[in-house]
C-alpha cells in the first residue's frame, strides 16, 4: 500500500458537506460512481499523517480545520466500524500509532469480508444462470464495489476488471468501471497506474464517449496532471472546466475551485486572471469558501506586493495540507514567488532594493538573497548592482526574440519539405 502524502486525491458526492453539494449538480454518470473509494477518507488520512505522523509536516499552528485534533479517532472509527477494511488498518496503524485491534480481531475480519465476497459472488453466478446481462453486471458492479471498501488495493482493482471482462460491455460502463479503478489507483497513491487507467479512459471517449464521460474525464486529468506537476496542462483542463463541473466522486467543488485558481494564477495573462477568476461568477459564487486562494488573486492584480505576500503564507497551509498539491509546495511557493517579482520590475527600468522590500513588507537582505537566486537560475531578466543598491531590468526584445523564433521555424520547415520532396522524387 502506498497511501502516502505524496501523490493525488479527494471527495465523494455522496459524502459532500451541504455547501458543496449546493454548486454541484451531479451528471447521471457520475451520481452512478460508487461511494468508495471515499475520496475525502484520503485527504483526511493525507492529513493526519502530515499532522501525527512519524515526521510531521503540518504544525498544528498552521492547520485550517477546526477538528484536526480529532481527526485520528474519527478516521479509525470510520475505518474500523464503517468500512471494515482490515488492509488498510494495518497499513496506518504503524504511522499513526493506532492499537485499538489485535492481529486476532483483524484476522476475524478478514474472514468475514470473505464471507462477504463469497455471497456476493453466489450472486453473480444465481444471475448467470437465472437473469439477464444488465443483472449480471449490476451483481459484479456490487462485488466491485464491496472489495473497494473492505478490502484491499489489489483486490479492488482485480474486482473492478471482471467487471471490464464482461462480454457484450457497453462503452459507458467500460468507461465507469475504468473510472472506478482510476479513483482506486488515486487513492492509494499509484501515480503510474492511474495514468494507465486515464488513456485508455481516453481512447475510449474518442471513439463513442458521451459529452458528461468526456467532460467528467478533463476533471480526472487536470488532477493527475496536478499530481505529476504538469501545472499548465492541469489549469488548462480545470478552467475549462469550471462551469460544468460534476465529479463531486473526485474532489468538493470548493477545492476544485482552489485547484483553479493557484494553478492558473502562475499561467493566465493578466486581463485573462480578471475576467476568468476575480470576475468569474462560478468562482464569486464561492468566494468566501476559498477567500485564501482569491485573495492571492486579488492582491496580486491590484500589485499589493506586501499582501500578496501575506497571502502566500496562508495558502501554504492550503498545499500542504492537500494530497494533489503537497508534493509540490515548495515548487509552487517558488514559481508564486518569481510571479510576485517579475510583475513588480516588469513596471520599472531600474529600482531600488530598498523600495522594493519596502513593497513587498521583507527586509532588504531576504529580497536581495530571493532575487539573486532567481537571476542566477534565469527566471527574472535583471541584473543587481549592490555597489549602488539598485535593481535593473533587462526586457527582452519581443521582436527580435518573435524574429529568431520564426526563422527557426521557417528553417525547420524548409528542411521537411526537402525531404519530402526525395521520397516523392525516388
């Protein structure tokens, strides 16, 4: 098992706080997305183990939740007493520290879990031999759906390719067993496998994928991006999709909207920041549940560099305490950073390193220190005389820059059409 805090993760439609569900209409696919594997269960295991874990990440200074305290004994009694998942209580109960089941207990469980999947299966087979196709899918969708909550990851995933193993298999429910085992993979953390499960999701939805499938599957894709830091794809697919968003199985839409707005901040233009997100009457429709992330936002359009900084230090604990965005912290505070200072000395030909601590609320030391880094690794185009304590500018020349990329280019094309020319003349 690798549930760790490390890869992606989040929500289930039908465990959703009330204000989620009120911005979230579920398409007929997706209300018919199993319950498990519980999304919001792996965000708040992500959490705890950044929190009580062997080597705590999240301080409880810096956590956002009012009930993290609780947070363990909530998840064991739901893991324990709901669920019945014996698989995943002994992967957790070393890192959290839990001994409330003895290896005897667990053992009991695993074999009334059997039990379980023994019945489920006579099921499968009475329909077999006394039913349809449609009850026979529905009873292996059950077995699937059981082996999802109680047992363990391979098993699920095992369960969920009968299903796909089905003769006469429509596409769509190809698509929602495939879905299903995506979910399983993004759970437990399974990077490599989900990526699997997403192209042949994909392959799938060019050849007969209805517009809801097609449209639920951006959402499933801008996540994994996220999780494998292709940032700029991710924002892409989510902004895309923020008006139709129905994948309340994945993740809540608040977090989806939090998952828009940082990863578009660092990629939109300017004037497209403005219409889309500060503007945008799905995000405005949720401001005050995601006010962190907007005022990054807001602070930055309106070139508040001290509050802009401020922000970053709350939406912090947003990415730590995510499974998508955790791993990735660092780098994003990074790129946030550069972003922060590029859009400042974009307006100057020349400042002060006084007056731009000054703007941005650090001292003169830490900005000169962040800067050089940046300058030395090119992401600002500067230059810092410290004799003078000054910073300089040095814009590059768009159209010359415009000029070398389309002689390139045009290089490039001459040379493909030579060789075309060869094969047509031999």
């Amino acid at each position: 098992m690798e549930i760790e805090p490390t890869e992606s993760q989040q929500d289930d439609g039908k465990k959703t706080k009330t204000h989620n569900s009120e911005h979230v209409n579920p398409s007929a696919s997706a209300e018919s997305a199993a319950e498990y594997p519980d999304m919001t269960l792996a965000q708040s295991i992500h959490r705890a183990i950044l929190l009580f874990g062997p080597n705590p990440k999240l301080s409880p200074s810096m956590s956002t939740e009012k009930d993290d305290q609780e947070l363990s004994t909530k998840l064991l009694g739901k893991i324990v007493e709901e669920m019945k998942n014996a698989s995943l209580y002994r992967h957790l109960s070393p890192i959290l520290q839990w001994n409330r089941l003895s290896e005897q207990e667990l053992e009991d469980m695993d074999k009334e879990n059997s039990q379980t999947m023994e019945s489920l299966e006579e099921k499968v087979d009475q329909a077999k031999e006394n039913a349809g196709d449609m009850e026979v899918l529905e009873a292996r969708f059950e077995v699937a759906r059981f082996a999802a909550k109680s047992l363990g990851k391979e098993e699920a995933l095992a369960a969920y390719q009968k299903v796909l193993d089905l003769p006469k298999l429509s596409s769509g429910k190809q698509m929602d067993a495939l879905m299903e085992q995506s979910r399983i993979a993004s759970f437990y953390g399974d990077v490599v496998g989900n990526a699997d499960y997403l192209k042949k999701i994909g392959k799938l939805a060019e050849e007969s994928g209805d517009w809801d499938r097609r449209n639920r599957l951006k959402v499933y894709n801008a996540l994994h991006k996220l999780s494998t830091r292709d940032i700029k794809g991710a924002a892409s697919l989510l902004i895309d999709c923020i008006a139709t968003f129905s994948c309340a199985e994945l993740c809540s839409y608040t977090d989806f909207i939090v998952y828009t707005i940082i990863s578009n901040v660092l990629h939109l233009p300017r004037m497209e920041i403005k219409k889309k997100i500060i503007d945008g009457p799905e995000i405005m429709s949720v401001r005050e549940e995601v006010s962190t992330a907007f005022e990054l936002v807001a602070a930055l359009y309106d070139c508040d560099y001290k509050r802009y900084l401020h922000a970053m230090v709350e939406v912090e604990a947003i990415l730590l305490g995510d499974r998508f965005l955790q791993p990735h912290c660092g780098y994003l505070m990074r790129e946030l950073h550069v972003l922060g200072y590029k859009q400042f000395l974009d307006s100057y030909k020349s400042v002060t390193l006084d007056s731009m601590a000054k703007s941005f609320g650090v001292s003169v030391e830490f900005l000169d220190m962040q800067l050089s880094r940046f300058i030395a690794a090119g992401r600002l185009t500067a230059k810092i005389d410290k004799f003078g304590g000054v910073v300089e500018t040095n814009r590059p020349d768009l159209k010359n820059a415009q000029y070398r990329e389309m002689i390139q280019k045009g290089d490039l094309l001459l040379n493909r059409i030579q060789k075309l020319s060869r094969v047509v003349d031999v």
